[in-house]
C-alpha cells in the first residue's frame, strides 16, 4: 500500500497534467518518492527525450510557465526546468538521447533492482545516509562498498548479477 507522499505525489504528477503535456517526449518519472528512498527535499524527477530541442522548450514553456518558480536552464545538449507544484519541486530533465538510455532512469532501474534485492534493511540504510546530506546515489555506492565516483560507479551495477548484489548487501 503506498504511503501518503507516493499517493500525494501521484496526485500532483497527474492534477499538473505534465505528463500528456510531455506525452511526445517520452517521458518517464523517475522520482525516488515513488519507490521510497525519498527525504523531505526530495523531488518529482521527469526525463523526456526531444528531437528538436526548440518544439521541445516552446511546448514545456506553454505548459510550465504558469507554475510556481518555473525556470529553466538550456545548454546545447540538455534542458533542465524546474516548478512547484501542490507542494513539490517537479525537475524535468530533457536531451535527444532516448529517455530509457539516459543516466537517470538507468539509476531509477538500478535502484529498483536493489530496492528488491535488498528489501527494507537496504532503502532504511540508504535513507539514513541521504538524511545525514548524502544524495542517492552516492548513499547506495556506500552501501554497497563501490568506489570511485559514484554517478558513474553505480551503473556498473547494471551488469553485476542477483548473487554479486546480494554478496555485496549482506556486508
């Protein structure tokens, strides 16, 4: 049974109409509210994929710019905007690379993975590292003992199997 904030957080992700808004950018929410690794600060994560990044900011900018804070940042290759709403920070994260190919939703797969293999002891001991100011990725590098930086480090999990994992949440 979901807890108040996935339900609350469900709630605003559909009353914002984000998603149909977004519906040609394939975007994917992949909010560590949903699967409970979230802190109070947590946020509303949303990647999408463009193939023309100007239709892309002209029909986000249509949609978002009546939100609270609505702001966004543009680079060549990405566009990251962020609004408020019904008491969340939704960030959307956009780039021409197939949203299911991008670092984030590999990290949200990953992290489902674990959250599976690891059960309750594994999200508690995450959460605790991410109250102590940790984001969530480097939280689940420590937890499992993985070196180096950890938004790179963790993708390597994408490869190891059920019985390295399990190997490496039982230390």
């Amino acid at each position: 049974m979901p807890s108040d904030r996935i339900t609350a957080a469900l709630r605003a992700i559909d009353e914002s109409s984000i998603l149909t808004a977004l519906q040609n950018y394939q975007p994917h929410v992949v909010s560590t509210i949903l699967i409970g690794l979230d802190t109070d600060l947590s946020d509303i994560d949303i990647l999408c994929c463009y193939q023309r990044q100007s239709q892309f900011v002209k029909e986000l900018h249509q949609h978002c710019s009546g939100f609270d804070g609505f702001r966004k940042k543009a680079s060549a290759d990405r566009i990251v905007a962020e609004f408020r709403y019904a008491d969340f920070l939704f960030e959307i994260y956009a780039s021409n690379t197939p949203t299911q190919e991008q670092p984030g939703y590999r990290h949200f797969r990953i992290m489902q993975r674990l959250l599976a293999l690891g059960g309750e002891t594994f999200r508690a001991r995450v959460v605790a590292l991410k109250q102590s100011g940790l984001k969530t990725e480097p939280a689940m590098c420590a937890v499992l003992s993985i070196d180096g930086d950890p938004y790179t480090a963790i993708l390597d999990v994408e490869h190891w199997t059920d019985g390295q994992l399990l190997q490496r949440l039982r230390t």
